[in-house]
C-alpha cells in the first residue's frame, strides 16, 4: 500500500542543540508492518521527515493491529527514506 500523509502528525519536538533535534510522528494505517518498515514507504513524507525522527505507528488496524516505533535512518535527495525498527 502507501502512506497515507493525512495520518502521519508531528506531536514533539525536543531541542538538543541550536542545530540539532527530533521530532516525534504518530501514525496509523491498515496496512501492514512488513509494508510500513519498507525502504521508500515515507518518501511522501520526505519534506516532513529527517535522520533521527521517530514514528509512533498502530498498523494493520483493520486486521490484527500491533504498535510499531522506528527511527527514520536516510532521507536523502533522490533516494529512498528508510527507517530501522526500534526496540
């Protein structure tokens, strides 16, 4: 499937330095984790997004939903944003 951008929201956003922070996304979606953890998955998201980000996700929603929380690794030009499952 595919991101659906009106369900990815920033909530928090937490100031290390004066160049340097994260922000926080809640999602939710009916498709599935496999499809959600995918390279190139957020690349509609890619304005909103950059290394570091966390996203909170409840997936497959309609089926048998599960909590998901991964950090974004790359949102390079021209590349696909991917993201790592965090424990």
């Amino acid at each position: 499937m595919a991101l659906n951008i009106k369900s990815l929201s920033r909530f928090h956003e937490t100031h290390m330095t004066a160049n340097a922070h994260i922000c926080w996304f809640k999602y939710a979606t009916n498709d599935t984790q496999a499809e959600v953890v995918t390279a190139a998955y957020f690349n509609n998201a890619r304005e909103s997004l950059r290394v570091g980000d966390i996203i909170e996700a409840i997936v497959d929603a309609d089926g048998a939903p599960a909590f998901v929380r991964v950090r974004v690794t790359a949102v390079a030009t021209g590349a696909d944003v991917t993201t790592a499952v965090l424990a």
